[in-house]
C-alpha cells in the first residue's frame, strides 16, 4: 500500500470514528499583487478551541505527538518519522511528518527531516511546508513538517503565489522573485530533486544563506516558512506571526490564508493579502 493509499484509508476510518474533525469553511477568492489568494473564513473552530483551553488549563504540558493518537497515525516513514493525519484540517488529505522522539519546531531540518519529506511528495503531488517557530506560524513545540495535496484551488494554479513566478527564475540556484514584496529565497528543482532527501537539503541550505538566515546554535537566526512541491522550494524569514488577529503560516504564502470570521475577512480585505504577507515577512533587503 502506497503512502496515498494509507492515508486516505487512515482518514476514512479516523473519520468514521470521529478522531478527527474537520474545520468547515467559506471560500472567497481576494485578487491582490498578480495572485488570487484563495481566503477561508473558518465557522467551526470550537472544538479545537475547547481542546487548546483543556490542555493550556493542565498542570502538564500535552504533546498531542508523544505518542500520536493511534487512530491518527498513518504509517511509519523511516526510524525516525511517523506519518500522521492532522487532527482538525481544513484540507483533505492533510499529513504532518512528526519526529518520533522529541525535537524542537525551531530546530534546523536535517537529512532525515528532508528523507521524510522526500517520502512524502514521491507519494503525493502536494504542497510540503514547515513553520519555523511559533512567530513563522507553529501551532506545536515538536517538530514536525506538513503536506496538503495539490491543487489547493479547483482554478487557477495548483499553488496560487505561482502566477508571479517568472518562467525561469530559479533554474540556476536561489533567486528573489521580483513581484514578492518581501524578503524571500526562491529556486526551482531539479526533475527528481524532489524525491531525493539529500537534494532537497542542499537547497534548503542554499535557500537559507540567500534569505540571510544563519545558523545559531543549531536553529536559524530568525523564524522562517519553507514551501516545497515536486518543482520548487521557497523560504520566507518572518518577523511576526499575525497580520492583526489574523494567524499567517506557510499556507499564506502559498496564496492559502485563513480567517475566523467577517470582521478578520474585511480586515484582510482592505488592506489586500500581500500587503498582509509583507507586514509578517522580513522587508526586503535594500539594494
């Protein structure tokens, strides 16, 4: 059984037992800076809220990934990694590549890290992502990378922030692209790169010193999103993790944001999605 297969036979049963809930929600379409930002209002969000005041109001921290919920876990990746199903998505066939013992989200990825990932986009044409830290979105200390299937809109590109990308930008190693109004390292794979766990560490370490992001002691000098499908990989150094109340993770810079309610959409609205991104992203470098 392929990966695909056993996550989406994982899901179905999780589903029918109830481990995990789906977060319902509104599509609306914003235009703004060349892309059309597909915005989620979520309208059901208590039951995670109920859940995070359970666990903030215990005496013990709650690692809801040591160990996952059986019920939630897919497969075992590696002897490292577990595939695991994220338990209240708002996209289908939503997976997290969690480490099996501890490590934290502001850690460095590693080769086993990119292994997993690897794995994951061999099985799955899809959107890997990583929050680095809770400024770049993180919602849990233990690390963990993500994976949603693509296209993440029925129209349009299967990642909608691909309608800026130059046609060629990229192919030689990490460039900026020129219609991203913030700090950002950009490079296209190689065919097969994205399957290879070795390739795909390269070019994070390329894509972190040309996005200014050092190593110190062991993470990055500042919190970051990494995006990677079977075709390119893109870092975006981060300086705060909300645009107002709105969260903003590595989907938002994918063309994927999400708000709780009417009020957070007029807000992202006015000022426009990309104004939104560029208020949480590192500013761009004077030349």
């Amino acid at each position: 059984m392929t990966l695909a297969d056993a996550a989406r036979a994982c899901a179905e049963r999780a589903l029918r037992s109830r481990a995990i809930e789906p977060i319902e929600t509104e599509e609306t379409r914003i235009a703004d800076g060349g892309v059309e930002f597909l915005v989620r209002r979520l309208s059901s969000l208590a039951r995670k809220e109920r859940l995070a005041r359970v666990r903030a109001a215990s005496p013990r921290r709650v690692d809801p990934f040591d160990p996952p919920e059986p019920e939630l876990t897919v497969t075992a990746l590696s002897p490292t990694h577990l595939a695991v199903l994220n338990k209240f998505p708002v996209l289908d066939g939503h997976l997290l590549f969690v480490t099996r013992r501890f490590a934290d989200q502001e850690e460095l990825l590693d080769g086993d890290d990119m292994a997993a990932l690897a794995q994951g986009l061999a099985a799955i044409d899809g959107l890997g992502f990583y929050n680095g830290g809770a400024l770049a979105g993180a919602s849990q200390p233990h690390k963990h990378l993500q994976l949603v299937p693509l296209p993440l809109a029925p129209t349009g590109p299967g990642v909608p922030v691909e309608a800026v990308f130059d046609a060629a930008a990229g192919a030689a190693g990490p460039v900026s692209i020129a219609r991203l109004p913030f700090e950002h390292a950009f490079a296209r794979l190689a065919p097969g790169a994205a399957t290879d766990g070795a390739a795909l560490l390269d070019t994070y370490w390329a894509l972190l010193a040309a996005a200014r992001l050092h190593v110190v002691g062991g993470r990055a000098s500042a919190p970051y999103n990494l995006l990677a499908t079977r075709r390119w990989m893109l870092v975006v150094p981060r300086v705060q993790a909300r645009f107002g109340t709105i969260s903003v993770n590595a989907l938002g810079f994918a063309g994927s944001l999400f708000v709780r309610d009417e009020r957070e959409l007029a807000v992202l609205t006015r000022a426009g999605p990309m104004a939104a991104l560029a208020a949480v992203a590192r500013p761009r470098a004077e030349s």
